[in-house]
C-alpha cells in the first residue's frame, strides 16, 4: 500500500499524530478505510461490512480491531498497535466503543462508512467526533524525501504515457473516449503503476465538462483531446493532464490555450515555501479572467496528492494555508465553453526550501497530433 | 451502474422507499457514494471529497446536490429529483442541511463518509441520524425479474470461469497466486464482466485465511488451490467459490471436503421462502460441527448480493429476517485449518416460490486438475 520498508516509519508518524492531537485536545484517533490506516500502520482496511477499526488514544495502547477471518492479513507493529479480532457473532461497535469509553472528544477517519459512526453515536452520546483529517492532513501533506522519491518516480511513468500522446503513438482517430482511456490505462501499468485510478479522456465539446467520463463518442480529426490520468507507484500517486489537437487548433482555442498555459505556469512559479494555497489559486484565476475567461474557470486549482489523489492541501480560494517544503499539490487550472471545447494543464509540484520542483516534465505545449 | 433502461423504475423504487420512511417515522433520506444512489436514481457519486448528496424528504421534491464540475455527468430524471449544483467556493454542507433543515430524524447512506456526516451534525444538532438502510436495505434485498436475470447472467459467466479452472485451461503448477488471480480476473472480463471486484486466489496453508490476498507464493503439484472470485456483470454482482487439488487429496483434505459438500448443499436446499436467515446458516454450521470441525467454520454462511457485492440478507446467526422470493444471497461455508489448509465453497442462490435457485452451477467437486 505505501512505499514504506521500516517499521520504525509508523511509529514516528504515530507519535507525530500524538503529538498533534494532543496539541488539538483529541482523546481518541478512530481510523477504518482509506488512507490514514496504511499511513500511520500499514494496514490497509477491506471495503467491507465488516468493521476495521484503529482505535488510538492520544495516551496509552492502540488496539487494531479486525474481524477474525481478516486477523491473518495483518502484519502486526507491536510498537504501534495491538490486534484484536472480533468474532462474526460479537459486536466490533461496542468493543471499539469499550476501548474508547470516556473519550470527550474523538476524531473518526475521513472515509470511515458513516453505518459506523451512526452507531458510535449511539454507544458513546457524550463525545463529540470530529474529522481524522484535522490531524493526520497536515502531517500526512509534509512528504519526507522518500515519499517526494515515490511521487517524482509515479510522475515520470505518467510523463512516459504523455509522451507517447504527443508522439502520436497512441492512436486516436477513430477510436472512443472510452478505447483510448483503456489505452492509456494499460500504458500506466505497463510504465510501472500498480493501479489505475482514472483515465479521463474528453473529446471535443465533451471536454467541456471537466470530469466527463470516457464514452462512446469516437475521436475525429479536427478535434482537440483532453487526457487527464493518473494512478499509483509504489504506494504513490501520479495524475497529469495535456491537451493534444488532431490537426491546427481553431483561433478560439490557441487563444485560449495561451491564456491557460501563461496561468499554469505562473501559478507552478508562484508556489513558493510561505505562499498560501490561496494565493497560487489566485494566481492562476486572475491570469485567466483577464484573459477574459474567468467565468469559465469552474474548479479550484489544485488538490493535494500522495498515497491517496485528492488530500491537503487544497489550492482553492480560502485555503490560508502556507505552503512548506514537501507539500505535494496538482496545478491544474481549466477553462471550458460548454458545447463547445474544453481545456486543462495539470503538472504535480512539490514546494521545497529551492523552490517549486515539478513532477511532470512532458511537453506543456497544445501538441498537434497526427493519430 | 445498473441494469435498468427505464426511468419509470427509479420513480416506482423512490415510491416504495418513501412508504417505508412513513413507516419507520424518517423525515429525510441522505444518499451519497455507495449502491443506494445509482438505484434510486440512476446516478453514482464520484468517491471524491466534493459533496454529492440526494436529500430525499418523505414527502415534498428531493434535490440531487453536485458539484458543478460534476453536474454535466449527471442524466436528471425529473420524475424523481431537482439537480442544485454548488460552487467551488460554497459550502455543501450548508446546502444539504437547508434542504434537510426541521427534519428531526434523518437516514445517511451507509457508505457516505463520515466527514460528511461530522459535518452535518454540528449543522443538524436537534437530528437523529439512522442507517439508510434500514429503509433502502429491505427494499434492494427483493429483486425483480430483470434483476435476477442480470444475477443469473452474471453466475453463468463465473461459472464459465469455474469451468476453465476445472478443465485444466488456467495454469497453476509454477504460476504464483498473483498471476493466477490477474489470469482469473481477465477471464472475467473476457466472459462479460465490466468490472473485478476480487479474485482470492489461495494455495495449500495461505487458504487457511479466508480474506487471504493472492501473493508471491508459488503453486506446486500436491497444492489444494481455493479460488473465489466476483465482479459486475451489467450491473450485477457475481461471486463463486471453487477448491481444485493438483493431485490426489490427502484423505484428511477429502474427508473434511466431503464435509463441506455436504452442509452447503444442505444449506442451499434448506434456503425456502419462509425459512430464517439464521436458520440457513444453522444448517451449515450443524453439519460441519457435527463433522467435527465446528471451530474451524469461523465466518458467517453468507451474505446478500445484487448491485453491490455484500448487502441485505445477511446469512449469519441472530438475523431473523424470513426469507422472501427474490432475496439473493451467497452460501459459502468454510473449514480452515491453520497452518494447513482451507475449503470453501460457495454459490450465488435466489429464494422464490418454486425453491432456492442456483445462480453457479459449476461442478461442486474438489477437482483434481493437472494444470
């Protein structure tokens, strides 16, 4: 799941949380599926009914709770958890609720099914619950040189398939959204990726609304091909998008481009150690509305990347957070007239004490393609 | 996502969770990620950190909340809901709970993240949050005649998969469980599946484990292999179970296989409209205790199927619920011997007025293959 050999890794990720919700006035971490569990344990949850529940105090032993049939999976980290496997006939609810009883307040993991924290309510009326995320984003944003490793390595295999776009190497013409996003699928695995996350790819006017899913609609010539993909390395995300034209762009859309590639770069430089996130989504918005079209800039510009495609930080307007060094976020500002065309230029960036340091280097341009 | 064509569908199913919320005194249905949106309405939430909520009121229009970005995806059915779609820059939350607003108890879907629901609560303080599906869960149970024979289709296509195992066509001898679980998986692909939801695939000791996940280690002749693999077939879920040994069995393996057989056949035939989930399960586990391996049948018997791979019934001891015609469900006993080896066997099977219906019809033997 993470790209994490030493278990030395979890327990200092462990004490930093500790650390933080101690400092926030947490008395209990709950962490189920998603991302948080593998990060500070190395165990990844089932997506099942079945409850997985990390149940850390900020004081005290932590206790893995796992159904039985699930126990054997587990590689257990006695210095950061004990396990405790519960039986098809017993409750998972009311042990995990035992070992968090007195807690004033807790904090449950983002994407822990909401089934589970309806019934702590029930079990535990006086504590209050909060988002896991107000203290594992910010430790999990910081990404330590091996984890800027991992993303640097997951970029060039997305930079790899980018290539073989703009070299025309992946035909078009012809094709669906949806053969060409199978395409590209199978050249992320086969540059390396474990996993596929998404493989947008947007013909046309469909290109306008910017998650479109890869249909049915076959790629002409004359049309312009927004291809924004992504997946995970070693534990680690890539995401990426270019734009490619089969045949010379129409005016409107070189006109267009330019403005979109001026606002990407400039907010690429602008992210820079102390700037807010803000202020990057500020630098790519006003770029783009002079160039008069602000209005069709619907998104935010960014999101934090790692082991999961979206976490913090968020580089959106009212995010006063200020960037330091291993922040890992997409630049990815859009513009799209509906019924019409769509565009996006996306690169990941990691702010370092030297200054914003890309992950992707394949060529910004609106290549023209013959495919 | 589902296997329906006409709109009328999702209105007749909104109709009849509406009756079921009156009946249970909800106010309001909150549905997010998850199986309960798509068959209410056709349209499945992108699993990302941007709000997409049904808020479905007893009586009075219910409103499909999107993000902008992601409102061009959605086909509105406006026999069923209104789409708002909010701006980067709101905030969701606030939207939802203005709709909800008064609602003095209200169900979120089971699988809606729990930072939504945080959220909501400090919004809401006066609502009591339910389970949805408590209300959405009985109703998904019953399938209709299309749905049955989308699950029919689905086992047909499993079992084809089955077939291969058993002929000898899918390599083992050599292979590692990895690549024998990837040739598993394009196998349900090729017959039809549009997506894998797993394919365990566990070789002589690693089989003790039943969540076990297919790894490095390699197959050898005299290995008992368990393969249990599932994914969405126009929507609908398959999921098999089968054990091949590569030569002759141990006669401890045979005799506890013979075992097997015995209660899930059992289990199958006691599964007639009328009869207790608990009951099912019952039959399985009384057989295998009485075999003498009572404590090595550490999971449930089975659980429900449909759109989702588990849901309502879930065949487990303390579920009363009778079983109706169209309740779709897996028998599955197992017997793991730690350190040794580990059975099971499994088939998809639909109650109705004539008797339980197999879905898998794929030879139930331990099969000695030579692959």
């Amino acid at each position: 799941m993470t790209a994490v050999a030493d278990p030395a890794v979890y327990a200092d990720r462990v004490a930093r949380v500790r650390a933080a919700m101690a400092t926030s006035g947490l008395d209990v971490l709950l962490l189920s599926v998603g991302a948080d569990l593998p990060y500070f344990t190395g165990y990844e949850a089932m997506p099942l009914e079945r409850l997985t529940m990390l149940v850390l105090p900020v004081d005290g032993d932590a206790t893995l709770v796992v159904p039985r049939l699930e126990a054997p999976r587990v590689v257990e980290q006695p210095d950061v958890f004990a396990l405790l496997a519960w039986d098809e006939t017993e409750n998972p609810i009311e042990i995990v609720a035992a070992l968090a009883k007195g807690a004033s307040t807790a904090a449950i993991g983002d994407h822990t099914w909401a089934r589970f924290l309806v019934d702590l309510l029930a079990e535990l009326p006086a504590t209050t619950f909060r988002r896991a995320s107000t203290v594992t984003g910010p430790i999990r944003a910081r990404k330590d040189a091996a984890e800027i490793a991992a993303l640097r390595a997951a970029g060039a295999a997305a930079d790899r398939v980018a290539a073989q776009l703009h070299a025309g190497e992946i035909p078009l013409v012809g094709r669906t959204e949806a053969q060409v996003s199978a395409d590209i699928s199978n050249r992320l695995k086969a540059e390396g990726h474990e996993r596929v996350n998404f493989a947008i790819v947007a013909a046309g006017a469909n290109a306008a609304s910017p998650h479109h899913e890869a249909g049915p609609r076959v790629i002409e010539r004359g049309d312009v091909v927004l291809c924004d993909f992504g997946g995970k390395l070693a534990g680690y995300c890539s995401d990426i998008t270019r734009c490619v034209s089969l045949g010379e762009p129409s005016t409107e859309v070189a006109d267009a481009y330019a403005v979109l590639l001026e606002a990407q770069q400039a907010a690429v430089r602008s992210a820079v150690v102390g700037t807010t996130c803000e202020a990057v989504d500020g630098v790519a918005r006003r770029i783009i509305t002079d160039g008069g079209y602000g209005e069709r800039f619907i998104h935010r510009t960014g999101h934090g990347i790692g082991v999961e495609e979206h976490e913090d930080p968020y580089i959106v307007a009212g995010n006063v957070t200020s960037l330091a060094p291993g922040h890992a976020f997409s630049v990815e500002p859009g513009i799209y007239v509906s019924g019409n065309f769509g565009l996006r230029l996306e690169d990941i960036v990691v702010a370092t004490d030297a200054g914003p340091e890309a992950m992707n280097h394949a060529n910004h341009a609106l290549v023209v393609v013959d495919a």
